[in-house]
C-alpha cells in the first residue's frame, strides 16, 4: 500500500555516525553507514554468508564488515574479503540508492535505476540561514496513511492537543480543500482569538506581546509519497494575519516526513523551521521539546486507532468535508500506486520478450 519508486527519509546524519543502522523502509531491511570518503551508503541488511543483519557488525576502512565472522562487504553489495577464506565468487546483496541532502538521509526502496535525486523536493527552510530547525524521530506503530490523515486535518487539536495547539475556534472556522497537480492543500483561518498555549510562548520567544488577540492560520501541504510541511502561526490582529510584517507574528513551518515500515507502521520525522530569532538555540530546544508532546499526543491516539481497526476490518470509516485533505491525499497515492504497478507490469513484459 506503499509507493517504492521515489524517496523517502530513512534517517539523520547522527544514527549512523558511531555505527551502522538498521532500519525497515517499506518492508525492505535496509543497513545504512558512512563509506568510503565518509558517503552514506545502503545496501540489504543481509549477510550472504549465514543471512546475520550486517547492523550488528561495524564499519572499518569505509566499509562494512559482518558482525558475526568478519564477511567484509563493499558500498554496492559486493562481498570483499573475510579472513582465511575466499569469498569474491559470493552473490551480491542488493544496494540501494540514497542521498543525503537537507540534513537527512534520503533512501529509495524501489528500483534503483530510476532513482533520480531531482526528484527529491528542494527544501527552503534547511538551505537558508535565516531559518531554523529542531526535530525528533519517533516510532508509529499505525499505517502512514493515518498519519497523513491526521495531518491534513487539524480539527482534531481540539480535542488531543486541548492543552498546548487546541482551541474552540478551530472546529468553527471553515476549511478549505484544493489540488495543485499531485499536492493537495487545506487550510484554515481564524481571525481576532486569543492564541493557546504554545502560540503564546511562541510570540514570547520573538519578543511579542502573548495578550491581545491574533488572527491565526493553517496551510497544510501533502507532497506524494508522504510529505506534509504545515505553514502555521499567529499575528497581533489587524496587521494583515498570514501576511502581517514579521514584527508583528510568529510563524513556522510544521516538518512532516513519514517513511512507512510496514503496512502497520511507519516512522515519524517530525519538526518546526522557524524564520525567526534562528540563532536562538535556547528557543529551539523550547519549541522542540513542546512540539515532541504534541505529536506523542498523536502516537497514542493514532496506534489506539490503528488497533481498532485491525479488531474490526469489516468497519467502513466515514468521512466528512474535514476529512477532505486526506480523502484527496489518498486518491494521489492509489494513482501513484497504479502507475508504478503498470511501470512494473510493463518492464516483466519487456524481459520476457
């Protein structure tokens, strides 16, 4: 239920620094490391001598050796040396392509040969000093697609985030659904409230005062296979809201990379760039750490979710004009899904002739 032929984030830079990292992208098993000259590679996670995962083992020299009985393997998944024995006319394993670009490692769990890294959307925010960013990683045990759901859709911070994001007025303003080629996007304005919790520190944080109203915004942006960057914040009411001077609003964009594992679980890169006060370290460890509740808030309502409805596939979920965000989400992928099927389809014909 997952695309392959494109790119994912598999991880960052820090999991792999002190060693290799094993990681489920896609239902591949996939060992990810730094190689020769310090460049990540990515090749199947697993040993051709006895099948053990090459993540137990380490790298030396650029590349990595087995943890088990020392089967040393090169960056394409070619089997090099191991001590006392002859392995060249060993198989290769399967190598896959990855980049690492924008602070993350980017993998691409299909078919390597049309990996192209143009492909890989350019981000602003991670190219730009005038920006910063702070996220985490965290571990879904639900389909990506319920994520991508809840995230298309925020009516929902009512009720999970009452202490932090939530307010009333969310559920009374009227949200609006639009496709653009293969992005969709919904959005959401609301005009002269007092801004929750967090958008209250967020203003404190870029100097503002936190107790007169705001006139608050929503842009919610899927990007195909499972990207959502969220433009999302507050201005002091009456300066022109979305577009308001920036001294006069706090505003971020909420970072959403979902790379799904398996058909029930997916990990979560989540963060928030903010083009303001960005040498502020002391305020984006603030930012992360109450961002990283909000979206555990999300983990334990979504897995709950998840459980329900494996206990009783035979259930229809309904849908409503808030769930149209994730509705149109969903149609792009199943097209996506279907063309990369034809594409596969197509290349078995052309082998058998």
């Amino acid at each position: 239920m997952y695309p392959k032929n494109t790119w994912y984030v598999a991880c960052t830079p820090d999991e792999i620094e002190a060693k290799p990292l094993g990681r489920q992208i896609c239902g591949e098993k996939i060992v990810f490391y730094r190689g020769e000259g310090g460049k990540v590679a990515a090749v199947e996670d697993f040993c051709p001598h006895r099948g053990a995962p090459l993540s137990l083992g380490f790298v030396r020299d650029g590349q990595l050796v087995c943890g088990y009985h020392g089967l040393t393997m090169g960056c394409e998944g070619k089997p090099v040396s191991m001590p006392g024995q002859r392995v060249r006319g060993f198989p290769c394993i399967r190598s896959y392509a990855v980049v690492e670009r924008y602070g993350f490692i980017w993998v691409w769990p299909g078919d390597q040969a049309l990996a192209d890294p143009a492909q890989i959307h350019h981000l602003e925010w991670a190219d730009n000093p005038e920006w910063a960013y702070g996220g985490g990683l965290y571990h879904i045990n639900c389909e990506y697609r319920l994520m991508i759901d809840n995230l298309m859709d925020l009516t929902h911070e009512t009720y999970v985030h009452a202490s932090s994001i939530g307010q009333k007025e969310i559920d009374e303003a009227p949200v609006q659904t639009r496709v653009e080629g293969d992005q969709v996007i919904t959005s959401r304005y609301m005009e002269n409230i007092m801004a929750p919790p967090f958008w209250r520190a967020a203003l404190r944080g870029n100097g503002l005062a936190d107790d007169v109203p705001v006139d608050r915004w929503q842009i919610c942006r899927f990007t195909p296979p499972s990207h959502v960057m969220i433009e999302v914040g507050v201005a002091h009411a009456g300066k022109g809201g979305y577009d308001a001077d920036p001294r006069y609003k706090a505003s971020s964009i909420v970072v959403d990379f979902i790379t799904p594992e398996t058909e029930t679980s997916h990990w979560y890169f989540w963060g928030m760039a903010r083009n303001f006060k960005p040498d502020d370290e002391e305020l984006t460890a603030t930012i992360r750490s109450g961002q990283g509740n909000i979206f555990a808030e999300d983990r334990d309502i979504l897995e709950q979710q998840q459980a329900n409805i494996l206990r009783h596939p035979e259930r229809k979920l309904l849908m409503l004009n808030i769930d149209a965000g994730g509705v149109q989400s969903r149609r792009i992928l199943d097209q996506w899904l279907r063309r990369e099927q034809e594409q596969g389809q197509g290349q078995e014909q052309e082998r058998r002739a």
